[in-house]
C-alpha cells in the first residue's frame, strides 16, 4: 500500500523561503536587472537575494549603482515577502480571492508568523496586512516628503517607498548610493524625520504581530497584555533606552565627536535601534569605537520579537535565560515575571534556541576567520548574517565564494 508523502508545517516554510531566494536570484543575475545591462555571477545574485528575502541588508554590490529600477523593485518585493513570511503572502492573495483558508493553510500560517495558538489566526492575518500597508505608507510619505527636495519628484518617491517598506521589514536596504555608494543613512545622519521615521518602522516591525494584535486590542490597558507581549515590549524598551545612554558614552570621542548635544541624542538612539535586526547605519560602523562595536554585536545577537519582520536569538529567549540565571542564583526552582510563573518548557526551547544558535556563529567565525579576515570583523559579519541584521565593518563585497556561501546559509538559518 503507498503511503502518500506529506511535508511538514516547518519543512513547508524552509522548502518555500529557499525556492523564493532560488528564483529572486535567478532575476538579479539577468541583464535586465542591472543598471549597466550585463548579468553578475549567480552567486552574487542568490547573496543579495538571499539577503533580501531573509530582510538582512548584507550585500555585495550597492544597491542603486549596480541595479536597475527594475532590479531594485525585485529587491523590494522580496524583502516584503521576506519580512511577511511568503505563507502570509500567499494566503493573503487566497482571502482576496475569496477562497477558504484550510486547516493545514492555518497551521503553516501559525507556524509562519510565531502565533501562539491557531484560532483567530485568519483574523490576525488580516490586521497585521492593515498595519503593515497603512505604517509603509505613511512612511513613505514622510520619507519622500525629505528625499523629494533633494532628489525630484519621482526618483523621491521611490526612495521613500523603498526605504519605508525595508525599514519596516528590517532588512536595511537602501538606494542612497546616488550620494555615495554604500552610504547607507550617513548623508542623513543629522535629519531628524528620516531617522525617526525609519527606527520607529523598525521598531514596530521588530515587535511581531501577536504583540501588535495585543496592542490594537486593549490599547493603553498593558494589564490585559498576554505575557509574551508584556515581555517584549519591555525586553525592547529596556535595549533601547539602555543601547542608547551606552552609545552615547562610548562614541562621544569617536563617531560622535563632531555633533552637537542634539545630533548626539539622535544618532544614539539610531545606533541603539538598528543592530537589532535592521542595518541602517547614520556613522560609519569601520570608525565605531571598541566599545561601541562590541555593543553593537551583543544587540545583533540579541535581536528583535518572535513572529516579527527582525531576526537574532529572539528577546524573549534572552530573557527567558536571564530569568532562570537570577532564579538558580536566588536558589529558586520557579522562574516568575509579571506574576505569572513560566513553564519549564520555555527554559527548555530558549537553551536550545541559543545553544544551536552560539554554535552556528562560532563555525561561521571560524570560517571567515580561516580565510584571511581578523576576528572581529569576522565575529561582526557573522552575527549581522544569521541575525538577518545587515550591518557590516565593510568585508562583504570583499567576501571570497566560502564565506560569501557560509554568510548566505547563516542568514537563510537566522530568518
């Protein structure tokens, strides 16, 4: 009797995210994606398809000096997908059309965006779309309103849609290589609209939908929060504020040196903001200080929300872990937040979670390292890599084909 072969809820993401970044970078590698009309080597195209799909930003060619507009919006539609999850897309095309939603649909769905139960997960579906497109959009405004002055009108606007949709989904892309290549935001490290209006795209798209399903819900009412929302809302407000008063310190002499109070404040909270998934950068990461790099690694590492656009170990894992940390010293068997005890499941996921996760970043280090790169360059690509981050000391388009390959594999791993 044949058994009929059916692939898992998980097998379904892995196998669908690789055959979206095959494609994309079958379309980047074509002429017509170029700006200057010859096709790149198909691993340079599977790289930034790779990255963009897995909303990181690492690349090995500025996006606006080597791609066309058409290249540029095939960047951009993955980086959508990417930061939605594909199952969401693909479903999402289902309820325009009108078709039901099956149960194995549902499971994938759940699976997909990190929900922590089934029911009510078309529902959820349909306002995280809603949120998604009304704060894209009325990020692109404001963003145009900024670029449109310096650039014109319609070559403003497509920066401040692609910009909008790659801040919101993390991914750390940009098209401001008409100002300089590889500048990333430092043309634009004193503007204060365009700073804040990507960090706080960034930092929405970083909670995850379940936490914004909470918020639109109850509102003001935190009290009413599920736990998992109460955790990452203040896991992020913690990192933030924290990440900021430490930059502040730390890059005063360095990167900060030449601003004053105010562009201080604003770069800080920049920097504080971006290592978390995003890799925007308004300084130059080469210049930061030994201090200012390491808390920029320790933020990639750490990461953004389960069920978000962001990637890293996930700020609930880390705090689970320092939970069970404080309750082993206080010889306490329970792990308590919010009133409310944790099971020990959770201690269990977020130890496995962070122990594969350590053990990725020190293989893929011991790579880079192997082929020529010092350690902390090294260190800082590959946790920008499976971090899904983007930010980088400059090595990428440097990268030879294993670690070009290894950077690849870590992010389609971290996303």
């Amino acid at each position: 009797m044949r058994k009929h072969f059916r692939l898992s809820t998980m097998q379904v993401l892995v196998i669908g995210f690789a055959l979206v970044i095959v494609i994309g970078g079958a379309l980047l590698s074509l002429p017509f994606s170029n700006r200057d009309g010859q096709g790149i080597p198909y691993i340079n195209g599977l790289f930034t398809a790779a990255s963009a799909t897995c909303v990181t930003g690492l690349i090995v060619y500025d996006t606006y000096t080597q791609f066309s507009l058409l290249g540029q919006a095939i960047i951009l539609v993955l980086i959508q997908i990417g930061g939605l999850g594909f199952m969401f897309v693909a479903i999402t095309f289902s309820l325009f059309l009108g078709r039901r939603i099956s149960l194995r649909q549902r499971s994938i769905l759940m699976e997909s965006v990190s929900a922590l139960k089934l029911g009510g997960i078309v529902r959820l579906t349909k306002k995280a779309l809603l949120i998604t497109l009304s704060l894209e959009l009325l990020g692109a405004v404001i963003l145009a309103s900024r670029f449109i002055p310096q650039f014109g009108f319609w070559p403003g606007l497509w920066c401040g849609i692609f910009h909008s949709v790659s801040a919101f989904c993390n991914a750390g892309f940009d098209i401001l290589g008409r100002i300089a290549p590889y500048s990333s935001l430092v043309p634009f490290a004193s503007d204060a609209a365009v700073n804040i209006t990507i960090a706080m795209l960034i930092i929405i798209g970083g909670l995850g939908f379940f936490v914004w399903d909470d918020i639109t819900e109850y509102k003001w009412h935190v009290a009413k929060y599920h736990l998992h929302s109460k955790i990452i809302l203040t896991g992020t407000l913690v990192l933030i504020v924290g990440g900021a008063l430490l930059f502040y310190v730390l890059e005063a002499g360095h990167t900060f040196k030449d601003m004053n109070t105010g562009e201080r404040i604003l770069a800080s909270f920049f920097a504080s903001v971006t290592p978390r998934t995003a890799g925007y950068n308004s300084v130059p990461v080469a210049e930061m200080s030994e201090g200012g790099t390491f808390l920029s690694m320790l933020l990639m590492l750490i990461g953004a929300g389960p069920g978000s656009t962001g990637g890293g170990m996930k700020v609930s894992t880390v705090v689970v872990i320092l939970l069970a940390v404080c309750a082993r010293i206080r010889n306490r068997e329970d792990m308590n937040i919010y009133s409310r005890r944790l099971e020990d499941g959770a201690l269990r996921t977020a130890s496995t979670s962070a122990g594969i996760y350590l053990v990725l970043v020190v293989a893929g280090t011991f790579i880079l390292c192997g082929q020529g790169f010092d350690v902390t360059s090294a260190v800082y690509e590959v946790l920008s890599g499976i971090g899904t981050v983007g930010l980088t000391r400059g090595i990428t388009p440097s990268l030879p084909f294993l670690s070009k390959l290894t950077i690849l594999l870590l992010m389609y791993a971290g996303r």
